[in-house]
C-alpha cells in the first residue's frame, strides 16, 4: 500500500516530528517539510557585546 496517510475506523492528527505528504507525484512528499532546506542552510554566529 503507499499512501501519504491512512486512517482506521477514526481520524487521527499526526505529530508534527511524522513525515507527512503525498507519494509518487501526487504531491511534495516528505522531503517538502522545513528539513528539505537543511542542506542548503549555513550555521553562523553573532556576538552582541552589553554596553
């Protein structure tokens, strides 16, 4: 079976942590979450000094 989600008997609201989307070309899939953009994101640092 693929589905992007399945409900038994009663509806159910996922966690935010479950992967949630389509799959095959029906729509963004898992990969469209905030997690897609990890790769492309740089870590930096600010240091703010109290005058």
């Amino acid at each position: 079976m693929e589905v992007g989600m399945l409900w038994i008997n009663q509806p159910a609201t996922p966690w935010p942590e479950m992967p949630f989307g389509g799959v095959k070309d029906s729509g963004y899939g898992s990969e469209g979450g905030p997690e897609a953009m990890e790769g492309y994101l740089v870590t930096k640092a600010v240091s703010v000094l109290a005058v």
